[in-house]
C-alpha cells in the first residue's frame, strides 16, 4: 500500500502529464483474503488511474512468463509465486495483444523506484 500512496503523490507532482495508470490489486500476502477496500483504493485517487482486483493472480504470472523474454521483467526471474509491487511504463499506444509486451521501464517495490520512474513518466529517458 506504501507503493500505492507514494505512486499517487508522484502523479499529484505531474497534473497535466498525460499518463494512464492500471493498478491491479492481487492476493499476495496473507492476509490478503478479498479485493482491496475501499480505504485502500481511496490512496489512488488520481482520475488517471483504473483499480481491478485480480484473484487469480492472471497478470502476474503473465508477466512471471515474460520475465525470460522481456529484460525489464528480468527482475522476476526465478520468482514462483508472484510479480508485485511494480511499475511498468509502455509507450503511447501500445498493444497487449498476445504475450506482455516489454515495458521502456519496470521499477520494483515502487516506493524504491520513484526517482526513475518520475524521470519516465515526465518525459525523460
């Protein structure tokens, strides 16, 4: 949740940044035992950002899978159970279709990632 708050407090830094944000909240820790709550979808606030709840884990280990092919999700390699805490940048306009494509930028725990993905998101490299 620390990465959630941080996250949206970068976007408060950037208003007329144009960026979309998918956060999708999975069960990870134990007591992760339902979707997220209102209080904690409420540290995202930013009209930028869409929440979903993904129980089973989808995304994740799609992008376990990636981790062999895609090098900024190197970083996962060899993780079992699940690929959170991240932030990933991808281009305008680009297309999921088939696999997860490779992210220009993957940052992780989020919290630790600030700085350089506050140079992606305000346009930098």
């Amino acid at each position: 949740m620390r990465g959630a708050s941080a996250l949206q407090g970068l976007l408060q830094e950037l208003p007329n940044r144009p960026v979309r944000v998918f956060a999708v909240w999975e069960p990870v820790l134990s007591s992760d035992k339902g979707p997220p709550t209102t209080s904690v979808l409420s540290r995202l606030s930013d009209a930028r950002v869409e929440q979903y709840w993904d129980p089973g884990k989808m995304l994740s280990n799609r992008i376990l899978a990636a981790s062999h092919t895609a090098p900024a999700f190197a970083i996962f390699s060899g993780q079992i159970e699940a690929a959170w805490d991240l932030a990933a940048v991808y281009p305008p306009g680009a297309k999921w279709e088939g696999g997860v494509p490779s992210p220009v930028y993957c940052g992780n725990p989020v919290v630790e990632s600030l700085d350089s993905l506050r140079v992606h998101l305000a346009g930098g490299s």
